[in-house]
C-alpha cells in the first residue's frame, strides 16, 4: 500500500471529515450534480483538498464544463496522483491527493481548453481559499 505524507486512521478521518467529506474523499463517493457549492464558484483563489490542505487547483484553471461539477482544465503540478479506476463497466482516470491518498474525482480528455483535460471535482473534495 501507498504510503503518503498525510496518514490518519479511518476512525480519525471519519472524526475530522465528518459523513459526507468522508463518503466521499475517503470511501470514493460521488456528490449528486449541480448541488456542490463550488459548481459555479468563480472567485479569484486557489483550491486545497478538504481532507489536508494540500494545493490542488488555481482559480484560472477553472471552467464552467456544465458537467455539474466543479470543473478544471490544470492541476498545480505534482498534486495528483492518477490511478485507472475500472468501476461501473467503465474505464476512467480516478484522481486523488497526491499529499493523503483522498479522492477528488476523474480527469477526461474532453475538455474545452487548449491542455484538452477535464478535471472533475467533488465540491466535498476541496475547500477555497481568497
């Protein structure tokens, strides 16, 4: 298994993220579209993982995708740790914190910008920051 530079037990993920954050960043859960608050956030920022902190996202990469998530085109390099994720009779790149191994989301090949990536992201994932 992994190891990662931020490692809790379940018990004390589950104590600091409280239900929904830890369905979702620690069990691989998926918030339900267009309810996240930061689908359509756009204020000038950066983006950390809810779970450590770490910085995954500039404000300038994100985008309106319509997908019903929060939605970017690039990650702070080194941030994310890609892994295939084979579930549902699909096959899709599952991103996680590259910093405490908690799930984000999946990243597609179809987004609108020139990097061609779309980074989808569970609102319960991240947390903003001015």
């Amino acid at each position: 298994m992994k190891k990662y530079s931020v490692e809790k037990t379940e018990a004390e993920w589950k104590e600091q993220l409280g239900e929904e954050r830890y369905r979702v960043l620690r069990r691989k859960g998926t918030e339900a579209p267009h309810t996240g608050k930061y689908n359509l956030h756009f204020e000038d920022g950066e983006y950390h993982c809810a779970a450590c902190h770490a910085k995954l996202f500039e404000s300038n990469t994100k985008f309106e995708s319509g997908c019903g998530w929060p939605s970017f085109d690039e990650a702070i390099e080194g941030s994310i740790e890609y892994v295939q994720d084979k579930t549902f009779g699909m096959i899709r790149t599952e991103i996680l914190c590259a910093n405490c191994g908690s799930h984000l989301g999946h990243v597609f090949d179809d987004g609108p910008t020139e990097s061609g990536q779309r980074y989808c992201v569970n609102s319960a994932s991240i947390e903003f920051t001015k």
